[in-house]
C-alpha cells in the first residue's frame, strides 16, 4: 500500500504540531499503513512569485527546498497531511509558501485521487480559520478531503500541553483510522474494476467571459 506523506510545517520539529503528526503515525501503523514525515526547518520558504515558468519546466524555479522532490515523489504517496501552528489566525506563512509551489507547480493532475487532511495546532483560538484555509488546497484540485470526530486541530503552547489534550489527540487518531479506511477501500474498489473518473478538459474563465 501506498505511503502517507505527514508534512509538519512549524519551527518546531517537536512542538504541538509534531505531537499530533506523531499520533496519527502511531496509528497508521496500527492500521499497516507507512508514513513518513517531512519538516519544513526553519529556514525562511522561498513564496511563489507566478513566473509560471514550473508549466513549461515542469518545476519550480527554486531548487533548494523541498518542494521540488516533494513532486517529483508524489506519486510515491497516495495521501497528504499539512500541519500548521497558527499564526495570527491562519497556517503560517512557511508552510503556505511550501503548499502554493508545491501544488501549483506540480500540476493538477498529480494531485487528483489522493487523500488529503489538514492539521493545525493553536494555543487559544483561530484554528478553524487555519484549517478552512488550508483545506482549500485540496478542495480544487480533485484531491479527497478527510475529516475525522471533530476539526483536526490540537491545542497548546509546547508539546507537554497538546500531550495533554486527550481530545485532540483522539481526533488525530481518528483522523489515521479514515485515512486508512479510505486508502483499502479505493484499493479494493480499484482490484474490483471500480476506475478512477474521466475528467473533461478544465474550462478556465477569468469572469470576463
Ligand atoms: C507569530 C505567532 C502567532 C500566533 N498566533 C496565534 C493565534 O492567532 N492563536 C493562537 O491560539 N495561538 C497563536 N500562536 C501560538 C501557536 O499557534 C501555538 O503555540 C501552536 O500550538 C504552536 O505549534 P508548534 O509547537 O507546532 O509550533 C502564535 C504563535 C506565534 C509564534
């Protein structure tokens, strides 16, 4: 079965964000499904500057991040989780800048079929706006968004606080159990001739037309 790529998009490797990503590891090993997890550092994420040129290169002009192996690995992983901290609000600007060159530059088409969640984690308030956020990602380009007993979000200021949160932790791991369930079901769908849909070709206006 295909991998889950657990992306941790915060400053801090072990923070609350990667208390949550490490629980929903945990339980996708319960259910037999491999993860690996990328964290973004903290070094400043080049943004998208529109160029445009990743579609006609086929990648995005900046080369010393991830984003371009990330790509070109997509099909490695048949889902993705994006976990942010938030910042004033919404998902920090790390992990946004990461996410608009990713999936802009891989093109649609990379995307469409897979499993996708999103993952915030907050002191006080603001998640669902993070988390509304991010969820528009995967909500226009054909991706599956999977949702879990509440919004994945977990609160705290450290690590030793989202420890805490038994309900937070709990919606990830429930967050893993759908993830996985979906993951055999599509594959059982698929060995029994159940096929992915046709698409038309995308019409674009720019309401001016
Ligand atoms: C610049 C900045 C802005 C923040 N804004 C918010 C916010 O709007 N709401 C909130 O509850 N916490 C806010 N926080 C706190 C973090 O969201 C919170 O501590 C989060 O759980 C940290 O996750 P991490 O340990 O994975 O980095 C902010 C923190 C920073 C550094």
């Amino acid at each position: 079965m295909s991998k889950i790529l657990l992306v941790n998009g915060s400053p801090n490797e072990y923070g609350c964000c990667g208390t949550a990503l490490e629980e929903i590891a945990n339980e996708f090993a319960k259910n037999e499904v491999e993860t690996e997890t990328l964290w973004l550092g903290k070094k400043p994420m080049q943004d998208c500057i529109a160029c445009f040129q990743c579609k006609t290169k086929g990648k995005c002009v900046f080369d010393d991040d991830p984003v371009n192996d990330i790509a070109a690995r997509a099909d490695e992983f048949a889902g993705f989780i994006f976990a942010s901290p938030v910042y004033y609000g919404g998902p920090n600007g790390r992990l946004t800048s990461f996410m608009d060159r990713l999936i802009f530059s891989a093109g649609d088409e990379k995307w469409a079929g897979k499993l996708a969640a999103s993952v915030v984690s907050c002191r006080r308030a603001g998640a669902t706006e993070a988390f509304e956020r991010l969820n528009q990602y995967y909500l226009m380009t054909n991706m599956i968004a999977v949702g879990s007993q509440y919004w994945n979000n977990i609160h705290g200021g450290t690590a030793e606080d989202a420890k805490k949160d038994a309900e937070g932790l709990q919606t990830m791991r429930t967050l893993a159990k759908n993830m996985s369930w979906l993951l055999k079901s599509i594959e059982a769908g698929r060995a029994n001739g159940v096929t992915f849909p046709e698409y038309e070709e995308h019409i674009y206006t720019n309401f001016i037309q």
